[in-house]
C-alpha cells in the first residue's frame, strides 16, 4: 500500500502532462470566446467595442467540478483613409480543475488588422496575433505520499508546483455578405495557436512542449423572414493526436415594433461536440446585452458514470458604440462584423 502511495504523484503530474498535451481548454459556447478560436475573429461583430464573459462548470457528477472562467474584450478603430480597421483587445483565462487545484491562468493581448476588399460592401481580410503569459500550478499539500507522513513532504524534489511561460497564437479571417441585407454575413477562419512551443511539464524537463493546436471555424447568418433569421457555427480543432468538433445552429425572433432594431430577440438552438456531447442553448439579446445558458449533455463513453450529466455554462456580453450614428447609417457603413 504504502509503495502505491509513493508513486500517486507521480501518477498524478504525468496524467496532468498527458491531459495537456491532449487538449486546451474548451468551451461550448465557443461563439462567445472568439479570440481562444482565432485572434483574426477579434472585431467581427456589429459595434465599436464588445465585452463578453463566460463561466463553466463541469464533471461535478464525476468527480470534484472543472472550474473555467473567461473574460475578452475587444474595440474596433478605422485605420488609414480606406474602409481599414484595426481590433486591439485581450482575453483573460482562469482554469482550475480537480482536488489538487490544477491551475492555469492566462492573460492574452490581442491585435487584429481588417483590410477592406471593397468600396461597396462589406468584405475583409483580417490578420490577427495574440499573445501574452501563462502561469500553471498545482496545490502539493493536498497530494498525500508515504513521504507526507514520515518526511512530511511529498519526497519528489524534481517536481516544481508552478512555471510561467510565454504564448501565441496567429490567424487569418475573411468576412463578407451573404446577400444584399447587410445583417446577413458570414465568416472563414484558420488559426495556429501555440507556435512558441512553450514548456509544458511540471518536472524539470525542457523537452516537453505543449503541442501546437490549428483550429478551423466557420460562422453563417441569414435571414429567414422579418422576423426571425439562424446562425451556423462551426470549429474543428486538431492538437497532436486530439481532434473536436463542434457544430450547431440557432435560430432567432425578434420581438418589438421594430424588426431592424428590436427591442428582444430569443435565440434556441441545439449544438453538439462530436461523439461527446449535445449542448442546447438559449439566449436572449436586449438593449446590446446577450445572456445564454447552455448545458451539456454527456453522450460519450463515460456516460454510465457521468449518468449523461456533463457541465453548464453561464455567458454575459455586451456590444456598444463610441459614437452616436442614426440607424440608417449604421446599416450603410462598411466594416467587419456577424
């Protein structure tokens, strides 16, 4: 018993290294965490700046509950003479997870620059970059070895509870019109997070990289009548050996005297992660606020244990206006968004 004990933390970090390399961490609501998607999709909405938070919780029917909290903000400027714009932002990330508090917090700036395609509708290129540091740690003392009670220390001197390192990601987006309506649009993006390779080991080891992550995501909006219109969105993500995809669509109805500016719209929909989860999702828009909850569903292997319960998440964002434009010219006025 006491040679099992010995080596649980040991087990412990190399699943944590494991777990890692794996994968990032992910949200279902990945439509309102567009800079973890691509830095190039900063910018891409209808407004000057925006403001969004997101909050999951999950496994708690597993074992003790993944905690994961981000918040990003982003504000849109006209460059040059031409129809150009650039984004600057930044995303904040907290992540903790398991009865040893496997910590990761995140602090991302961002730079986003849309070159406009043409003078007569909205079309544009944009390049993103984002980076900034990343802090990882773990609690030791809630880690029990046979060392704990006869050295009163875990006995694994190679291991370091916390490192820091620096992080980035680049990609590309193309953003246009779907038809003559400006509010239908659509969005194409790539992006290759991870390229510095950083460290990822809680032992001193410099060979072990965090694996470098491309991720492919798509966005559609259109009309359905006056009244009502759906969204697509989609991302596909590869990282080593681990691949997800996530799709879905919502549909939306305006409520208010006026359908191009109402003054509620209820959204409902049904997502899915690929042979893990099916996500329904509601959310009301109101006054340039967005509230969503959605749950998830657990359809993979674990289901027996996890009784099909997986995890909620809660969103709340905001999109303004700098300035004061009448609502004619708003519709009228070329520049990125969804």
């Amino acid at each position: 018993m006491k040679k099992k004990r010995k080596y649980c933390l040991l087990i412990f970090l190399f699943g944590i290294h494991s777990m890692l390399n794996a994968q990032d961490v992910h949200f279902s609501q990945f439509f309102e965490t567009p800079l973890l998607r691509n830095p190039a999709l900063a910018g891409i909405f209808t407004g000057d700046y925006r403001i969004q938070m997101v909050y999951r919780d999950q496994w708690r029917s597993v074992t003790d509950g993944y905690k994961t909290g981000s918040l990003n903000g982003e504000y849109k400027l006209p460059v040059g003479k031409a129809n150009d714009f650039i984004t600057l932002g930044g995303q904040f990330l907290f992540d903790r997870a398991g009865t040893a508090a496997l910590t990761q917090i995140s602090v991302l700036p961002v730079l986003n620059y849309h070159k406009s395609l043409s003078n007569d509708q909205n079309r544009y290129l944009s390049l993103g970059f984002m980076g900034g540091v990343v802090n990882r740690s773990f609690d030791r003392s809630k880690i029990t070895t046979d060392n704990t009670y006869t050295g009163g220390q875990d006995g694994e001197p190679v291991v370091i509870p916390s490192y820091t390192y620096l992080d980035g990601s680049a990609g590309l987006s193309y953003n246009s019109n779907l038809s003559p309506d400006p509010e239908d649009n659509f969005y194409l993006g790539i992006a290759y997070h991870h390229f510095t390779k950083p460290r990822n080991s809680f032992f001193h080891d410099p060979t072990i990289q965090l694996n470098p992550k491309w991720v492919a995501s798509a966005g559609f909006r259109f009309g359905v009548s006056e009244l009502s219109y759906v969204t697509i969105q989609a991302d596909h993500s590869i990282q080593a050996n681990y691949q997800e995809t996530l799709v879905g669509t919502m549909y939306g109805i305006k409520l208010g005297p006026e359908t191009d500016h109402p003054e509620y719209v209820l959204n409902g929909g049904l997502f899915l992660r690929w042979s893990d989860a099916l996500i329904p999702v509601i959310k009301i828009d109101h006054s340039g606020f967005s509230f969503a909850f959605s749950y998830d569903v657990n359809i993979s292997r674990l289901k027996p244990a996890s009784l099909g319960r997986g995890g909620f998440e809660l969103s709340v964002s905001y999109i303004g206006f700098s300035k004061k434009l009448d609502r004619n010219s708003l519709n009228s006025t070329l520049c990125p968004r969804f």
